[in-house]
C-alpha cells in the first residue's frame, strides 16, 4: 500500500506484515529430488485442500496467485532445478505423491508463464486425470519434461475434460503461434479453452488491476 509520509513530503510504497497479508512459507527437500520445494499456505485451507502447483517462483506482484491464497489455495513451488536440465517430470511425480499422501487435493490446478507454462502443459499432458485446470500466462509451449511438440499432444488433456485458462497481452509476439494455435487445436478436439486479452500489453504482463475473471475459472471448477 502507499502512505503519505509528511517527514520525506511525499507517498511511499510500504510492504511488510503491518500493510498487507502475509503467510506462511516452507521451504524442504525429498529424497532423490533435485531442488528445494516451496509451499506458501493459506490462513485457513478451503474445503477439499485445493493448490497450485507452479512451474517458477511466486513473484511479488502475483495477484492471482495472493488472491488464490486468500481463497484457501496452498501455492506449491517446483522443484525449480539449479542447473540447465530440468524440471523432471519424474521429480515433479515425486512432489505431487508427497503432497497428495499429505493431505492436498488429488487434482492441483498448473500454472505457468512464458516458458515455465510448458513445463505445466507437459506435466498435465502426462497425468491428465490429475489436474483440475492449466492456467498460463502468455505461455510458450517447449519444456525440458518432453521431446514432444506439446501443441501435437493436447488430445489426452481434452479426453479427460481438463479446461485451459491462457491470459495473454495483445501485443505479446508470441501469442498467434503459441496461443492461437491452442485454442484452434483444442477447439478441434472438443476441449473448452478461454482466453483473456490484455489491450496494449506485451510478453510481460504487468500486475493486473482486476483478477476476478481468472479467481471465477479456477473456484468454479467444483472440485
């Protein structure tokens, strides 16, 4: 938030536990795993243990990600690698065993921007029955997960009923050959597909003043 601060004459932006929510964050290895795990919990967890399970780091200016926070959503992070050869899917496999056998919802909803949403695609793509929705940002589709093009493989997310949420700047270069190209396919195939176009925004989205439409898709998929 920003206050006026009349000592400095003028607004300064504060941070911190005494301006805005804060919670909870653990940090923690497993056997066989390469890279730390993060999981960010909610005050009070919502009915069924919902989460997210994302392909990068939890950026400050997450809006969707802090509102799904104050919905009761857990925001689970990696297992980000620290070399050039990765994420595993086999480590992502061993994640979402540890936490399902813990307690979260069997179905996380995937979530990515640019290239880290392919890593998303290629994790649900693979365990279809397993996730409740992707949600992407002005995704690129090519990962370290799969030697696969991933736009050629979408038919197993459309058989198990999976929806696809891209929210995409107008001017991103990428989004008539990455998105564009989903929602063609994924129409062939029958699957349910939105895309929100931000006017005037380019690759990098900037903090989005009203995340309601994407809170609605992913609270609304009655898990």
């Amino acid at each position: 938030m920003s206050c006026e601060c009349p000592k400095e004459g003028t607004y300064i932006t504060c941070r911190g536990p005494g301006f805005v929510e804060c919670y909870d964050r653990y940090a923690f290895d497993l056997p066989g795993v390469e890279g730390t795990i993060t999981v960010i919990a909610p005050k009070t967890p919502a009915a069924g243990n919902p989460w997210v399970f994302r392909a990068a780091f939890v950026p400050r200016e997450a809006a969707v990600d802090f509102a799904l926070l104050a919905r009761g959503f857990h925001l689970v992070v990696g297992p980000v690698p620290y070399n050039g050869d990765g994420p595993s899917r086999a480590h992502w496999d061993a994640v979402y065993r540890h936490l399902t056998e813990h307690g979260l919802s069997s179905k996380p909803v995937m979530e990515g921007a640019g290239g880290a949403a392919g890593e998303a695609y290629a994790w649900a793509i693979e365990n279809p029955d397993k996730v409740s929705c992707v949600y992407a940002e002005n995704p690129i589709l090519r990962c370290h997960m799969s030697n696969q093009p991933l736009l050629d493989r979408l038919a197993p997310l459309t058989k198990a009923g999976v929806p696809l949420l891209h929210v995409c700047g107008s001017l991103d270069p990428s989004l008539n050959d990455q998105t564009r190209m989903v929602e063609q396919k994924y129409h062939e195939l029958g699957g349910q597909i939105t895309v929100l176009i931000r006017e005037g925004e380019g690759h990098f989205l900037t903090t989005p003043r009203d995340v309601k439409p994407v809170i609605d898709f992913i609270t609304g998929l009655g898990r």
